[in-house]
C-alpha cells in the first residue's frame, strides 16, 4: 500500500506561507501629512488634490488623495481614510469645482482653478512625505 506522507504536505504549505512573509513594500506604509490649499491669498474649501509618487517604481494603484475642509486644510488619504501617504516626493494636481445651486439641486460648478493645476506635469506643485508625521507647507496657487 503505497502511503502520502503528510508531513510532506505541511512542510510544503509551511514553506508557501512564509515566502510571502517577507519585507513589505515601502508603498504599503504611509505617514500622516497634511497641508492647506490657498488660491488668490484665501484658503478653498472642497478643493481635490491627487498625489502622483515622483518614483518611477511606485505602483499605478499608489495615487493619495485628500479634499480640503472649511479652512483650506487637508489630511493625505491612501489606503485609508486620512492614513497619510507613502514617504517619498508627489507631484500635485488640484482642482476646485464649489458646488452651485440648480433647479435639480446641488451640483458641481466649473473648475475655478486654471487648467494647469489639474495636471501633476503642468502644475509645478511638489511635496515630500517624510517616514514621521507631516506637516506640509501651504500649496499657494495663481491665478
């Protein structure tokens, strides 16, 4: 009668398991960062900002966001809700659309930034995240 060794099998799965227990990427660990978004001297509420890693190796999948608040603040989001982002250099894209009031309801109004602040190449925006806690300097757009 011809026997499985079992142990065999366990060794194996064993085995499995921990080759994939090795160093997490370093786009998997992120740090708090925050900032403020300020167009012609006042801070914008509701502004979006998207994140793009300078690195060539980060992941397509790697882009934090955030939304500002009230005073123009915001908290960098990438895997969670305000987890922070990846330490490293972004290129920054914003827009602005405030909502307006219609017939159907509240909407989104019209980009009010200038359209080169939508593309992380043409906006000359730029942060570094550092591995601690951020807090990034004012992105202080032009008209």
């Amino acid at each position: 009668m011809n026997r499985f060794p079992h142990h065999l099998v366990f060794g194996v799965a064993a085995v499995l398991a921990l080759a994939g227990c090795g160093k997490s990427s370093p786009w998997e660990t992120t740090y708090k960062a925050s900032g403020k978004v300020i167009f012609k001297g006042q801070p914008i509420s509701g502004a979006q900002l998207i994140f793009y890693p300078k690195d060539p190796s980060a992941p397509k999948t790697i882009r934090p966001t955030a939304t500002t608040d009230d005073a123009g603040t915001f908290t960098i989001s990438t895997h969670h809700k305000e987890d922070g982002a990846p330490a490293g250099d972004y290129r920054v894209a914003v827009v602005w659309h405030p909502l307006v009031n219609s017939p159907a309801g509240p909407s989104r109004g019209p980009n009010k930034l200038p359209a080169r602040y939508a593309q992380p190449d043409t906006s000359n925006l730029e942060v570094h995240v550092d591995p601690s806690n951020n807090t990034l300097s004012p992105l202080e757009l032009k008209p």
